[in-house]
C-alpha cells in the first residue's frame, strides 16, 4: 500500500515520512477528532496521542460534538487525553484524523488554521488535502492504518493499548472484516498480536445494543419505503428516524439502522434520513457495488466514500425525503 498526498511536491519526502520527522522533534501536538467521532476518528487520536505523550509530548486530543463520547468508546486506553474543545490550548503543530475537510472539526478549526504545520491523516477519497502535510489515502479501509504507518516511522513499538485503539478503527471501519482487502487482515493480525482483545472489542463496538434500540428499530423498518425505479433502476430503500422515535436513543444507536436497512436484496442503495434537531436532517447512504455515492453527496452538500457517504438537510421530512427521491430517480 503507498500513500498519497493530494498534491505531491517532488522534493518533499513522503508524506509518512514528512510526518514522522515533523513528529519526532515537536513538543506539543493538538489531536483533532471530528464530530459525532467514531471508533476510527477516537481510536486513531488516541493511539497517536498516546505515542506522542510517551515520549514526552504535551498532547490533546479533542473532538467538537456532542459533549459526551459514545459510551462504546469511552472504555478506550487513553481517553485521559481527551479535553473538551474550549479547553484546547493550541499549539504549532495540529493533526485532524479521519476528517475529510476541516468543516468536521468545527470550532477546533480554529487552532487548525493558526497552526505552523498542519497535518491531515485521513482515507476519505473526498478529501483535498487541506492541511500543509497530506496523508491521505483513499485505498486504506481505515485511518487507523495510516496511524500504524506513521507509528513504524517512528519505530515506536506496538503494544496493547496501541493496539486496542488502532484495532477499534480497523474493525469498525471494515464492517468486521466484510469489506476489507488482504492489507486490513494483515494489520488486523499485528494487532491482535499485540494483545488486543478482538472478540471483546468486536462485541463492544458493533453488537451491543440498548433495550430501547430493538423499539426503535422496529418502528423505523415499518417507515421503510422501496423505490425500485430509482438510481437507474438499480432500486433505493429509505427509512425515517424523527426525533420522537429517536428519544432517548445515542445518536450512533440511531445511526446504526442504516446497516439493517441496506440488506434489503432489491435495492442498490440504502438511505437512513436522521432528524437531529426538528427540521434537521443527517441522511446516511449506502451502496452496495456499481453506484458511486460521492458525486451524490456532494451535490447535496456532503462527502463521505463511494458506498458510504452523508449530507445534512433542512425542511419537513416529506420535503426533504422528495427533493432526495426526486434527484435519485
Ligand atoms: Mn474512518
């Protein structure tokens, strides 16, 4: 696997590289998450602030929402690092993980643009490259593993805790393995080497639920509409959760419908539309092979990867899921 950077300067080491050396000798390093963070964003801040602290480094790892990490992963080693957006002191070199533009880390944009070297470790194919060094590598199913590549830079060794956030990532992002190629298998096994704890970390993150998930859950399936004309006749399925179904849910709870919904065998795509706030829209997209999400996403303001992508929208839910049907048929 090579990395690439958006824009390669021929006289410019790699950007693994560039990284580790701009790494090695700075003394304090601010970790941006993104909002809503999950295991890939939290797991990769941490496991690199934790390198970076061990050798003495000021680290702080933030993300900009909600207030409270997902309960899943506030068992992960390091969450000591953490610090509340406003807490966040700045400093001259800034890292965001796992977020394809800087509109991700919201209010940390901040202490971003005032940053002297700004560091941008991602695999999200919509990503321009918006920092001053580039890690950005569409091919790879998850941050984490551009992590573990600046961490052997480094040479700084793998041990359990490192292991455990890099694994969170990793496992998460390839869906537990189902969409990941032969690369993801070989680090999922250095980790694991390591000593994490795959069966109780799998477990954790992907199939634990509340009691009042399985409510929730079956009041959405009986929104879902399948629209087979749509996408070229490739067949669109799509599932509401407004906030009265969603009350009392975690958000990733309520996020994490869309995996039901995209089994649906006579649809190409899957789309969950999530009111977050009245008259606000998260609306999550899933594809299965031959459609391309990105260029749809973006057209609605959003990004994400080619069979998983997102964007926000505003209106009545029969407003928004219309305009959303209407630009799919
Ligand atoms: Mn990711």
């Amino acid at each position: 696997m090579t990395a690439v950077s958006a824009e390669p300067a021929p006289s410019m080491p790699a950007p693994v590289d560039a990284i580790a050396d701009v790494l090695a000798t700075a003394t304090a390093v601010t970790i941006c998450c993104h909002t809503r963070p999950d295991a890939d964003t939290i797991g990769s801040g941490l496991a690199l602030g934790m390198a970076l602290r061990r050798r003495g480094v000021a680290v702080q790892v933030s993300f900009p929402s909600p207030a409270q990490l997902p309960e899943p992963l506030s068992g992960l080693p390091g969450v000591d690092l953490l610090v509340a957006p406003e807490d966040v002191v700045g400093s001259d070199v800034v890292v965001t993980v796992d977020c394809a533009s800087v509109e991700r880390i919201g209010l940390l944009a901040e202490h971003f643009d005032a940053a002297s070297t700004q560091i941008v470790i991602d695999h999200h194919v919509s990503n321009a490259g918006y920092g001053t060094v580039n890690l950005v590598d569409g091919e790879s199913s998850c941050t984490a593993e551009l992590i573990l590549m600046v961490l052997d830079a480094m040479e700084i060794p793998l041990d359990t805790d490192l292991a455990t956030c890099l694994y969170a990532g990793l496992v998460t992002d390839t869906g537990s393995f189902k969409w990941s190629g032969p690369q993801s298998h070989r680090t999922a096994a250095r980790l694991l080497e390591a000593g994490v704890d795959g069966r109780e970390w799998t477990r954790r993150l992907l199939d634990t639920h509340q009691f009042l998930w399985l409510t929730m859950v079956s009041k959405v399936l009986a929104t879902a509409v399948l629209v087979p004309e749509a996408f070229d006749g490739a067949g669109l399925v799509y599932a509401v959760v407004d906030q009265v179904t969603a009350a009392g849910m975690s958000w990733e709870q309520a996020e994490s419908v869309v995996d039901i919904v995209r089994t649906t065998a006579e649809a190409e795509v899957a789309a969950v539309f999530k009111e977050t706030s009245p008259n606000r829209w998260a609306v999550s997209m899933r594809s299965k092979t031959q459609v391309d999400l990105i260029p749809v996403a973006r057209a609605a303001g959003g990004g994400g990867h080619r069979h998983a992508a997102g964007f926000t929208s505003e209106g009545t839910v029969d407003e928004v899921v219309a305009a959303f049907v209407a630009a799919a048929v």
